[in-house]
C-alpha cells in the first residue's frame, strides 16, 4: 500500500499535505481500493468554511457514496476541476492528481492530531 511519510491522515482514510499555509486534501489509496471505480466526485463548499471533521463532500462509487470528511478547519479554496471529468484519478493517482479540495489552515494545532503515515499504516493494517 503506498502511503507516502510526508501526508499526515485522518482515521476516516484522507490524507492531507501542507505547502505554506494551504493543504491540499484528497482520500487515501487504501480508501479508493476500498471503495472500487470511482465515477463521481462531488463537492460544493468552494469558498465556504468547513470544520474539523465536517463533511466537504461525497465520492460515488459504483457501489456506494461515501461522505468526505475535513481532517482540519479552514476554507475551501479550491476544487480539483480535473475530478468533474476524470473521477477515475483518485484512483489512479490518489495522493497526486486525484486530490480533491485545496483550502485555508484555520488552526495549525489541529495538525498535530493527525495520524502519521506508520500510524495510519497500523490502523488498516498495512
């Protein structure tokens, strides 16, 4: 499983990279195993405020929706416009190209409580 050490990770599998003072937020390669063929990403708080641990949108497999959750506070910047067209990168590049929403870091303490690459490794079993 590829879970690169410079993310951080929430327990409900999104990952997280900070550059400067944004993060760009996406799910994680075991998450979109997990979930199978994603046809569908939908997100609709672009410039709103979202909460830690609120919900910023869905992502539609054939299977399922699944909720995505904010792993900190901040504002929705912006939306990888890529996803309206090609859903199938977050499966195939999910820690690249697949990201979802890029947005503001409201509290950088918040940071601190999320999961390390070896402690999400743990956690599904990687």
């Amino acid at each position: 499983m590829n879970l690169p050490a410079t993310l951080k990770y929430t327990k409900e599998h999104e990952w997280i990279r900070v550059e400067g003072d944004v993060a760009y937020i996406g799910i994680t390669d075991h998450a979109q195993k997990e979930l199978g063929d994603i046809v569908y990403v939908d997100i609709d708080t672009l410039d709103k405020e979202v909460a830690e641990g609120e919900v910023f949108g869905t992502v539609e497999a054939v299977k399922t929706v699944s909720d995505l959750f904010s792993p900190i506070t901040g504002t929705v910047l912006e939306i990888n416009e890529k996803l309206d067209g090609s859903p199938e990168l977050v499966n195939s590049d999910p820690y690249g190209d697949g990201w979802m929403i890029k947005m503001s870091i409201a509290n950088t303490a918040e940071l601190d409580a999320l999961l390390t690459a070896e402690a999400y490794g743990d956690l599904v079993g990687a």
